[in-house]
C-alpha cells in the first residue's frame, strides 16, 4: 500500500510540475480509486487472526496464498471464472482446501494482484528515479570535458545508461558529443 500510493503522489507531482504521463503513471491515476478500495477491502476480509489460522507450507505462506500466487502467474494474471474453477478443482484432487481456505482464496487473489501493481509501481518509481538523475547529471555536465561517469556509480546501471542516451537525443546540439563522450566514458 506504501508503494502505490508513493507512486501515486509522484505521479501527481509529475502532472502538476507539466511533466509528460506514461501509459502505466496514465493508468495509476484512474484507477487509483480501485486500488485503494481492494487495499480496504483486503484490510477488511482478511483480519490477521484469521490469516494466521490459514494451513502454511514450509515458507510459512498460507498455502491457499500460494495457490493463488500460482494461478496468477500461469495465466499472467489474466483471470476468468471458468480458469479459477479449474485451477481450485485440480488443487483440491491433492491436497483438499479447508472451509476457510476457500473463503480465503479470493482474498489471496485480490492480494496477489494488488502485489503484481505494488511490483510495477516500485519499477515506476524506479525509472522516474533513473531519470531525474539523468536529467542531473546532463545539466551538470560540460560539453567539453569528460563525461561525468562518477555520477553514474559503480554499478553502471543500464536503466540510467538507457535515460542517459534518451535525455541526450532529446536535447539535440549535445546530442553527438554527449553520446561520443559517454561511450568513451563507459569503455
């Protein structure tokens, strides 16, 4: 829930500073709403006492949270009633789920999906992040002089190497200079 509303506030920062959307940042903000809904609504169905009585396999995950995880990455998250009905069918040929298990398990849904969001929201944040850094690092540069690599940190990260390129194709004259210069940096 941190994450996404973090990503949120700075997607609405973004907006108010003029900055241009992204389809993902885009999405965010419609459906924001939704998403703080199913973080209630889990809130809400899934009470710890309860969560801590659901059967859990050896990582200490309840196994039906497991079974959900498992249903949402086979299918990419792409969820019909005919697919989940299936999927708790077969489960419960091995290993039978318990009365509260079942009730748990569209609650586990709802909570894998809203991770899948969390996951791609801290990406989002991530690349805004290796952006703005970017966009540091080519005002404090000199055309004439070496390319600031230091800037950049040791681990070189190619998302920033990535933002780094694009900032210097957006910014035209710098353009050929700047990508000579960081090649030569980076070699």
């Amino acid at each position: 829930a941190r994450i996404l509303r973090e990503a949120h506030t700075e997607t609405c920062r973004a907006i108010r500073a003029g900055e241009p959307m992204t389809p993902e940042a885009e999405w965010l903000l419609d459906n924001f709403h939704v998403v703080e809904e199913q973080l209630r609504e889990i809130v809400d169905d899934l009470p710890e006492r309860f969560y801590r009585e659901l059967p859990k396999i050896e990582s200490g995950e309840p196994r039906v949270y497991v079974l959900a995880i498992e249903l949402l990455v086979h299918t990419d998250s792409s969820l019909d009633e005919d697919t989940i009905a299936r999927c708790v069918h077969a489960f419960q040929e091995s290993a039978p789920l318990s009365i509260g298990e079942t009730w748990a398990f569209p609650i586990m849904l709802r909570l894998g999906l809203v991770e899948n969001l969390r996951r791609l929201a801290a990406q989002m944040l991530l690349r805004r992040q290796h952006r703005e850094q970017a966009c540091r690092i080519l005002d404090e540069w000199k055309t004439d002089s070496d390319f600031p690599i230091d800037a950049i940190g040791s681990e070189r990260c190619n998302a920033l190497i990535l933002h780094l390129v694009e900032e210097l194709q957006k910014r035209g004259v710098l353009s050929v200079s700047g990508l000579n210069a960081l090649e030569r940096q980076l070699a």
